[in-house]
C-alpha cells in the first residue's frame, strides 16, 4: 500500500488531506484528557494512512490564546475602532440631507 500511495500523486495527496484532517480532528476534540495530541504516536498513525514519514501538520499545540495573530486592522487597543470611524466619517462626507416630508429613497 505504501508502494501504490508513493507512487500515484492522486492518491498520495487524498492520503495526505486524510490524515491531516484526523490528526486535526483529534487535536480539536473536546475531551483533551483522552485524546491528547502529545500522546499520539504520528509515526503509527501516518503508517496506518500509507505513509512512510509522517506529512507535516501545523497543529500550535504550544500556542497560547495571549498569542493571537493579529488581523489586518492591527492594534485593536482602546479607541482604536472609534477613531478609525471618526477617520472614515471625515473621508466618506454625505452631501445634501433629505428634506422631511421626502420620501424617496433616492435622489438626484
């Protein structure tokens, strides 16, 4: 079997998706004290998918939550999303208000 996944790229890239998706399945279970990721033997369960060498999973079990990526908009301290807004209403001004009796929806 290890052969026939070495050999065909198909299968070898469906055995590959297959077993990053158990070790992830595993990783994200919620009874850690049973199924600990740390305890699993990756060189047996990459054997049991076809594989000589185990491919490579990014798991960040070591990572921490205080450690969280940042997103595009950086900081996010306090009053970061209130001045980013005061930045927007001075960019995007609305010109000529509606009267009050008008009830269109659009004007020209």
């Amino acid at each position: 079997m290890e052969l026939l996944i070495e050999k065909n790229y198909f299968l070898h890239k469906s055995a590959q998706e297959a077993y990053k998706s158990y070790v992830r399945a595993y990783a994200s279970h919620s009874l850690k004290s049973i199924f600990n990721v740390e305890k699993l033997d990756l060189q047996k369960v990459a054997k049991s998918f076809g594989f000589r060498v185990p491919p490579y999973v990014d798991l960040n079990v070591h990572s921490s939550k205080g450690n969280k990526i940042q997103r595009r908009g950086g900081g996010g301290g306090f009053g970061f999303h209130r001045d980013k807004n005061q930045h927007k209403t001075k960019v995007f001004k609305t010109f000529g208000k509606k009267k009050t009796g008008d009830k269109r929806q659009f004007s020209r």
